[in-house]
C-alpha cells in the first residue's frame, strides 16, 4: 500500500493525475445510506415492482437495521420483501429448498407479478424447478406457473407479454408442455408460463445478462459466449424479439467493444440496462489489465458505440436512475478515462457514471467486499428515485451493513471532510494567505465553497470554489488584503457544500506587514 501511496503522491506532483471533472450539480442521490434491512449472506438479485423490493441470495436469514450479526434474525430462505418505502420487511416467506439460491429477479411491466429465477427446485414444497412466479397483489405463489427448466436461470427480462430467461441450462418445459431444447436462451409466455417458439442458441458458455430495448426492438444477451447461433459473437449480442421465433443475430456494432478472450485474459459482460436509445454494458475480466469496465451503444441504427470507460476492477451490476449511470465494482483505476488512478484509496466499491461521456460522477460512497466473491457490490435495483444494492459487503461507508443497503435522495448528504488546521503568512505588505495543504472532500459533491473568517468576529474576508475528489485535493489558499500593517490577526476556514459547513480549528496568529 505504501508503494501506492508513493506513486500516486509522485504522479500528482508530476502533474500527470488528471483534475476531475468539474460538476455543477450533484446526482440525484446522496452519499449517505438510508436505513435497510441485512442478510446474513451475499444478495445477487434485487428488483423493485409495486411499492416492494425483491431481493434474493444465498442468505437464509434476515435481520432489521443497526443489528449485530446473528442476532435479531427472521427467517428467510433466499428470498425476502420490503417496503419500498419504509424498508419494513415482508410477511410474506416462501419456503424454497435447502440450497436454492435465487439469482435473477424481474416483473411485467405493469409489476403485476414477479418472476425469480435460480438454482431452486422446490417452492413450498411444490415442484418449481429453477423459476417460480409471485402476485403481487396476493403476495402468493402462482402455482399454475409451473415452467421447469434443467439448471440455473441466471437473469430474467420481460417486455409485453414475453419473459426472457438466460443461464446454463439446455432444456425448458412449458407449463402444460413436454420437455424442449433451449439452449441458454429461452422465451416464455409469462402470464402462462408456456414456452414460446423463440430460438436462438449459444455454445456451452453461460449467458449472464439479458435486458430488453424499451421499444422492444431488441433483446440484448450477455455473458462469455463465443457464438450465437453458429455465428462468431463474443459476449454481448443482439437479437429480433418474439414473435420472431429464431432470434434472429441484429446488426449491433457496440458488440466489438468487448474484447475477444486470450489464455491470460478473459472478459465477460455481467450486466445489461437499456433506457430510451442507450444500451448501457457492464464487464468483469480475469486477469491483471482485462476489461472491466462499462460502454454505451445506441438502441437505434446499427447500435454504434457511444462511449467507452476503461475502470480497472469488475463491474458486476449497473442502474440508471434519473440521468446517472450507477455501477457497482471494485474499480481500482479508472486513469485511462482521466479519472482516477492506482492509489492509496484502494477499491471504489460505488460509483456514479455520467451517460454523455462515461466519465465518473460526484457520488462516492463505499462499501467493503466479504465471502467467495469479494466483489462488493453484486446487484441493483431503482424504484425511480432511489437505488437499491445487494452483494458480499458487510459495511456501507465504514459502518455495518450486511448484504443489502439503499440511498436515495432524501437529506443533506454527506458532510465534507473537516480542513486542516491553515496556516497564515504575510509574503508582502498588507497582505495575509491562508493556506491548508489539501483541499476538503464530499462523497456527494466535488465542488466546494471556501471561506476566509476572521476569528475576531468570524468576519466573512473572501470565499472561493475549488474542485476536489478523493484522489484530487489540491492546496487551497485564501487572501486578506484589507487589513493595515501591525494588525495581528488569526482566521478559520470555512468549508460548505451548501447544505453541511465545516470550520477549521484557528490558525496561528500573525501579524500584518
């Protein structure tokens, strides 16, 4: 770490870290955690339908905000529900088999029921195999939804009247139909649960990923697939929807930015979310230096490549909510997009991307990474105004939060970091700097205000704004020109991102030229 350090201190007085960029405004979330309920094991699927948030994982226990773990606890076999609003948790609790882990959770578009999907092959002891369907009125499970597929539903997306499915599986049946081959790929009626005539296959490799335009114009796939349906496309493909019943290849040109896997390098997409005419990406890699990050590509045309981010440390989940981009990685340097480097900071395990450039955003909040993954964040979901977030972690900005955490935009936000103590000088005549060493930082903001007091009174002399992140905090100086020779005098330093202010302790006393 110190080596790091080292270099990044080195890199910054050699000028070669780039300055952030500057934001006029925050996102529209805070940094600040609100209150959620925990798990006591990791969340891979989280979706918001009907005023409810679904979440489902390999936990088997649920307990409420602030609790140690073990203690407290409610039972909760890999799947619980709550509050939208006030996070309370579901009485609902279906009981799926030891072992069944959920992995993907999705809804009609009207939220009328919802679809989890997984490793399950038992829901309350009737026979789902690895997909179940929910009322979201009754909050029951639909039995006559009885789709069994063979191995894993790894992601689920519905648009109309059709619920996509993807994982490893080779064989579907229908509800009230006989077993059909579907390779990684299969459509669904999903008010039925019959198996539609939609056909597109992959080779042996898993399809991680699966969203739909939402002019329905295409069904995007992603994973570490080499071919679709006989055809050269590595990872990331676009298809003709249903009624179209071979899922048809679409000319997509956005496909070539994932690039094609060497023996020491393998990069696979792990995530997919489409708003309007963007189709947004996201990647993990194996091995030092592989694709990691995020790109964009146009829904409409020929799905050309809008931007591309090149952050080092996989990112496993992306959600768009209200014109920002946020992602969920271990991203450890993102220099290469001018943002910031291999540094003393270590993992970002929360970031915000803005959708023109790709480029990161003024939201850093953190959490850490537990468990066979240690990734961090595995999972997210948006109500519209919020962001739901699931995964390994156990804290949330330094503080215990187990598997699940939500922010949203409620409050002041996060309050900057407290300046250090400045230190005062007269270089000329009648005229004082006042100096602190690095510039404050917000984790929702990245422009703040700076004002010069005078500790006599607490006198307003001068204010200034200055850009700063973590990796970017440059010295800051303020001048007091207004005072005669002979005036001793100490001063503050004030800090505000216009809803918290901070004050420096005094700084020495000095006496005017």
């Amino acid at each position: 770490m110190r080596k790091l350090w080292l270099l990044a201190v080195g890199l910054l007085l050699a000028g070669t870290i780039q300055a952030p960029t500057a934001h006029a405004t925050g996102t529209p979330l805070v940094a600040l955690a609100s209150a959620a309920w925990q798990t006591n094991a990791p969340v891979q699927a989280v979706h918001v339908a009907k005023g409810k948030v679904y979440v489902g994982g390999k936990f088997t226990r649920v307990r409420p905000p602030g609790a140690a773990a073990g203690t407290n606890e409610t039972a909760r076999s890999y799947l619980a529900v709550f509050n939208a609003t006030s996070g309370g948790l579901d009485p609902m609790n279906l009981i799926l088999n030891e072992g069944g882990q959920i992995w993907s959770i999705t809804s009609t578009p009207t939220g009328s029921r919802v679809f989890i999907g997984g490793d399950f092959t038992t829901v309350n002891g009737q026979a789902h195999n690895r997909i179940a369907a929910i009322d979201t009125t009754t909050m029951k499970l639909i039995p006559g939804f009885a789709t069994q597929v063979d191995w894993r539903v790894k992601t689920m997306a519905s648009y109309g009247n059709v619920l996509y499915i993807g994982g490893s599986f080779n064989n579907v049946t229908g509800t009230g139909q006989t077993k059909a081959p579907r390779k990684r790929l299969a459509a669904l009626n999903n008010a039925t649960g019959g198996l539609l005539s939609w056909t597109p296959t992959t080779d042996d490799a898993d399809v991680h990923a699966i969203d739909v335009a939402d002019n329905g114009s295409r069904v995007l796939i992603g994973g570490d697939f080499n071919t679709v349906n006989g055809t050269s496309r590595y990872g990331l493909a676009s298809l003709t929807p249903y009624p179209n019943t071979k899922g048809t290849l679409q000319a997509f040109k956005a496909s070539a930015a994932m690039p094609q896997p060497t023996n020491s390098c393998v990069s696979r997409v792990k995530d997919i979310e489409t708003y309007g005419d963007r189709i947004y990406v996201a990647a993990a890699g194996d091995g030092a230096g592989c694709f990691d990050g995020t790109f964009a590509a146009t829904v409409s045309g020929l799905g050309e490549l809008v931007w591309k981010n090149y952050c080092l440390g996989a990112t496993e989940a992306i959600t768009y909510v209200k014109g920002w981009l946020y992602k969920g990685s271990h991203a450890h340097d993102c220099s290469k997009n001018g943002d910031f480097p291999e540094g003393p900071w270590g993992n970002r395990f929360l970031l915000v991307q803005s959708i023109t450039t790709g480029r990161i955003g003024p939201w850093v909040p953190n959490t850490n990474a537990t468990g066979d993954t240690q990734v961090g964040p595995l999972a997210m979901a948006t109500g519209g105004a919020d962001l739901w977030v699931g995964g390994d972690f156990t804290t949330v900005n330094g503080k215990g939060q187990q598997g699940l955490t939500r922010f949203t935009g409620l409050g002041n936000g996060a309050v900057p970091t407290k300046p250090a103590k400045p230190t005062a000088t007269t270089p000329s005549s009648r005229r004082v700097d006042v100096s602190i060493p690095a510039a404050a930082t917000d984790n929702d903001d990245t422009i703040l205000t700076y004002r010069l007091l005078r500790w006599t009174v607490g006198q307003l002399v001068t204010s200034k704004q200055v850009v700063s992140t973590f990796w970017w905090k440059p010295k800051v100086t303020l001048t007091d020109t207004s005072l005669s020779p002979g005036t001793k005098v100490q001063y503050r330093i004030e800090v505000t991102d216009g809803k918290n202010t901070v004050r420096s302790d005094y700084s020495n006393i000095v006496t005017v030229k």
